[in-house]
C-alpha cells in the first residue's frame, strides 16, 4: 500500500472517528455497557489512526511544537483506553484532556502554516472549554455533550483536510 494510500485512510478513519463521536454524545448511556465499550473503542482507533494520518502528511509542516501536540494526543488516547486500569483512579478526564490539548497544539501548528482551516482548532478549544466548565458547574452536564459534539465536528474537519489534500 502507498504512503498516500495510508494517509488517505487515515482521513478517512478521522472522518468517521469524529462522526462517530458526535453520534456517541447524543446517546452515552444507550445500550448495554459492552457495547457501549465496544463503540468507544471503534472511535478511539479511528482517532489513532486519524492522527497518525494527519501527523504523516504534516509532519514537515508543524515543525516541534506540533511533534510535541502529536506526542500529548498519542499520550492522551493511550491514558483513555487505560483509564480503568488502577482501581478507583478515573484516568479518563486526565487523558481526554491531553489528548484534546494535544490535537489543539497539533492544529494551531498546522493552521499558522497556513495547512488547516482556523475553525478546527477553534472547535478543539470549545471542546476543552465546555468540558472544563462541565466538570466544574454543577448541573452542567449538558456541556459535555456539547465537548463531544465540538470535538467530533473538529476531528471529521481534521479528516476531511486530510482527505481533500492528500487527493488534489
């Protein structure tokens, strides 16, 4: 397989990671809790390839500081997946964060090269904003919903970026 190939999958991987993740914010407790998982894990591999995909065909571009973003986000998908692992420690909102911080610093890198449209980042940053109050008011867990939405809408533009430029 051809190294545009690869990219163009991992464009379209983030398309449907983000999609996906939209879908799971309008219905987080629908389901039995296995598939739930299940549907989490589907997403959380189409974001890893996702990044991976858009990381290959910028690398160049982004120069160190978006390295260090592609590194936080790779780190932050590996603390979700993990979250579980020590009893009664929720690692999730630690690596959701640096995984969001991640894909910020990556795409603010990847917009000041004039290689991503502005309102990717900017949807990033709504994403953590609306999370963070959402962890800290209460009665606002409405937000999170609101964090995912952002977020996939973000991740799908970063998919779609990464499959229009790979094809022209």
């Amino acid at each position: 397989m051809s190294r545009t190939a690869l990219i163009r999958a991992g464009g379209m991987a983030a398309v449907g990671g983000g999609i996906l993740r939209v879908a799971a914010s309008f219905a987080p407790n629908v389901g039995p809790e296995v598939a739930r998982q299940l549907l989490y894990l589907l997403i959380d591999v189409l974001l890893l390839l996702g990044v991976l995909g858009f990381y290959e065909l910028r690398y160049g571009d982004v120069g160190r500081p978006g390295a260090v973003g592609f590194l936080l986000a790779l780190i932050g998908l590996s603390v979700v997946r993990s979250s579980r692992a020590i009893p009664g420690v929720d690692l999730y909102p630690m690596g959701s964060l640096a995984l969001v911080l991640g894909l910020l610093t990556l795409g603010v890198s990847a917009w000041k090269v004039k290689t991503l449209a502005v309102w990717v980042p900017v949807a990033l940053l709504v994403s953590i904003l609306a999370g963070l109050v959402g962890t800290v008011v209460g009665g606002a867990g409405w937000l999170f919903g609101l964090s995912g939405v952002a977020f996939g809408v973000a991740f799908a533009g970063l998919g779609h970026t990464v499959w229009s430029d790979v094809t022209s």
